[in-house]
C-alpha cells in the first residue's frame, strides 16, 4: 500500500458524501481511505459505513469524540500505506492528485512534500516556496503567523515522519494543524514545494472554536516546550506569535489580556520584531485598536 489518506470525521454528514465520492475517481493505483468516525452527534458515521460497504478501499474507525488530533492520530496509527495524506471531511482532492504527490515525493526522495490548494469560491493559494525549503525558515514564518502556504491540506509525508507529532491536548481547539507541522518540521525533515493545485478547501463553514485567552496560556506553554530545544533560533517568532495574538484580542476588544497574561509573558521585545508590532504593544490598547483596524484593512487591499 503507498497512500492512506486519513478523513477526521465529525458532524459531516452533508459533505462527506461528496468527499469520498471524489476520493475514489482518484487514477492511483494504490491507495486507501480511512475515515475515523469521531463520536459524531449526526449521521455521519452511518454514511462513511454505507460507502465502505461499497468500495473495500474504505475503512471506518469509530470512536469516542477526542478532538480532531486524536483522530487523525488513530488513523495515522491504523495506516497501512508508506505515505500518508490528511483531507478534511467537507473539503476534496481534486483529479490526479495522489499521482502528483506521490510522483513528488518519490521523485524528490523528501519527507514532506506541500503542493497548494483552490478555495470552493474560487482562487487558488499563492505559491510561495519552490523546491526544497529550510525547516526552520518554515517554522519561523508558521508560529509568527505569516504563513501563505498550505499547513495540513495539499501536504504529503512519510508516515514515519508522523511519529510523537499529532499528541496535542485536545484543549487546543486551534491551531493543532499548526502545532503538527512545527513538531515535523523540528525533526529537520526534507520538505519539498511544488506548484500543482491538489485539494480543494471549503471556506466559512461555522464551527464552535472560541478564542479564549486560558487557550492561548496552554498554547503557547507547549509550543514553548516545542521549540526549547533550539530556542535561540526560534525565540524572536515565538514573541511575535504571542503579539499576534494579543493584537487578535486587542482588535476583539478583549483589553484585560494585557494585565492578565501578555504584560508578564512579554517582558522584552527581542531584535528582529516588525515596527508596526513594536507601536501596537508600546499603546494602551484603546489607542492600538485603531491601529490594528487600519492595518488589517491595508493587508486586505494589498492582498
């Protein structure tokens, strides 16, 4: 078996249909689908069971509900091919994607290969990086929040690249595609881009995540624990990633993040932050608001 390409499925009952369906017009050779079933409240589960019945190339896990970590965990754990792919139960890969990556990968003999990904409503995600790409330049421009590439969708890896990187709590209800691909890419792996257009990602659905500061406290201890073992390199990215986010909760009017957690876990700006995040922490939050207001608004024109 070459590929597993592993579905978390929660609560998907109006698109997992389609996303098996395209799955499995798939023009490779070898490969199978495992859906691990996580405790949905819908039918999900009965509809992955009645495609598997269907086509022996799927396989259904059902679970307890343990957070999307979890399940891509148990499927990654189930897998039986050499590569592993992660697709989302309401998004697609498009046609001959398992032969791109695939061919990719074996061409390239990387651990990871990142193609790019179209939007449901049109638009294609910009191509960045061509070829191989340093690791730590990776994860410098993931935890400061600047990345353009694709994370977890359009991605191929060795499965046994996986290995200790998908045990994030499942307090962590943001960020865990994030969090997975740091602990990879600390492992120093091979990583190649190429430009094919692979999967195709569904914008907007609703979901119940809540951006809480108690989330971002646990969040940021364990990416701390992450990076400690190269924390020179990494330590002016991780402050940057915290002043993302204090900017997020400032623009969200949650001004108290300041006093209850930021002003003690930022005691001193590093060498290398940008100016404009330099001027947002040096205000009150009242006066930074504004500020951030205007420059989300430029990113967008010039986006």
């Amino acid at each position: 078996m070459e590929i597993s390409i592993v579905i978390p499925v929660y609560n998907k009952a109006e698109y997992i249909g389609g996303c098996l369906e395209g799955l499995l017009k798939q023009d490779f050779p070898s490969f199978e689908v495992i859906c691990v079933c996580d405790g949905s409240t819908d039918n999900s589960g009965d509809i992955c069971d009645q495609w598997a019945a269907k086509d022996t190339r799927i396989r259904v896990i059902h679970k307890d509900n343990g957070g999307v970590t979890a399940a891509r965990q148990r499927g990654v754990e189930e897998a039986l091919g050499r590569y592993i792919i992660f697709v989302d139960a309401d998004d697609e890969l498009l046609p001959h994607a398992l032969h791109t990556l695939h061919d990719a990968i074996e061409r390239t003999k990387a651990d990871e290969v990142v193609a790019t990904f179209r939007l449901h409503t049109g638009g294609t995600s910009p191509i960045v990086y061509t070829g191989e790409a340093h690791p730590d330049s990776l994860i410098q421009t993931i935890i400061a929040g600047k990345n353009r590439f694709p994370i977890l969708w359009g991605c191929i890896f060795r499965k046994e690249i996986l290995a200790d990187t998908l045990d994030t709590p499942r307090a962590i209800i943001e960020g865990e595609d994030k969090m997975m691909q740091v602990k990879v890419l600390m492992k120093q792996p091979k990583v190649y881009f190429i430009p094919d257009c692979v999967y195709q990602y569904t914008v907007g659905l609703p979901n119940n995540r809540r951006h809480t500061l108690e989330h971002e406290k646990l969040y940021d201890d364990i990416l701390r624990q992450v990076l400690a073992p190269r924390w020179d390199v990494f330590h002016t990215a991780f402050v940057l990633h915290q002043l993302k986010e204090y900017e997020r909760f400032i623009a969200d009017g949650n001004d108290d993040v300041r006093k209850d957690y930021y002003q003690q876990a930022i005691t001193k700006l590093p060498a290398g932050i940008p100016l404009y995040d330099k001027i947002v922490w040096a205000l009150p939050p009242l006066l930074a608001r504004p500020l951030i207001g205007l420059y989300r608004k430029a990113i967008q024109i010039k986006g």
